[in-house]
C-alpha cells in the first residue's frame, strides 16, 4: 500500500511544478497558435462603426465572424479589418453595399 504524502510535499511536488502557464503539462503539446480573435467593442473602437453595421454587415455576408462563443459572442479574425477597410473604400467611391456584395463574391468565386 502506498503511502499517503502530507500536504507540504506534495504542494512542491516536481510534477505540480512542471504545469505551463496555460495549465498544460510540461510535455503536452501546445494548441496550434492562430490569428488573434477580436470582440465586437474591439473592431467598433478600432474602425469607428457601430454594432448595429457590424451586424448588418455580418447578415449581408460582406463579413464574417470567425468564431462564436458558447454564449453567443461573436468573435472577429484580423482579416475583418482589411474587409471593413475595402468596404469603406468602396462605399466612399459611390458603390452601394449591394454593388459590393456583387464585387466580393464575384472575386470569391
């Protein structure tokens, strides 16, 4: 039979102190990184549009979201910004959201 260690050992234990930060064992693979994810008061704060366009927007599919949370938190890749860019762009130049609807499935397709 095993015996029991005391608490003060096994708080220093080797195996306790080997943990990541990202609370992983030392000798676990690391989630693959990726693309930073943005919130929406993130991608409102760095273009200036408001959450009411982000959304229609989203509907419209000019953008999409990259991720959900489980509580329905929308979350945004790095590229959304160079989309929200072209739209801008585009928009400033006379073409309505339909017209660039048309151009970015066009160019998808």
């Amino acid at each position: 039979m095993l015996a029991r260690m005391p608490a003060a050992v096994h708080a220093t234990s080797p195996r306790l102190a080997m943990r990541r930060v990202d609370g992983y064992p030392a000798g676990m693979p690391r989630k693959k990184q990726t693309q930073p994810l943005f919130t929406t008061g993130q991608v409102m704060k760095r273009t200036g549009l408001s959450r009411q366009v982000l959304y229609q927007y989203s509907t419209m599919g000019l953008i999409r979201e990259a991720t959900t949370t489980p509580k329905g938190h929308r979350r945004y890749s790095e590229d959304v910004f160079q989309h929200l860019d072209l739209i801008r762009e585009l928009n400033q130049t006379g073409y309505t959201l339909r017209d660039i609807k048309e151009i970015f499935f066009t160019r998808a397709g």
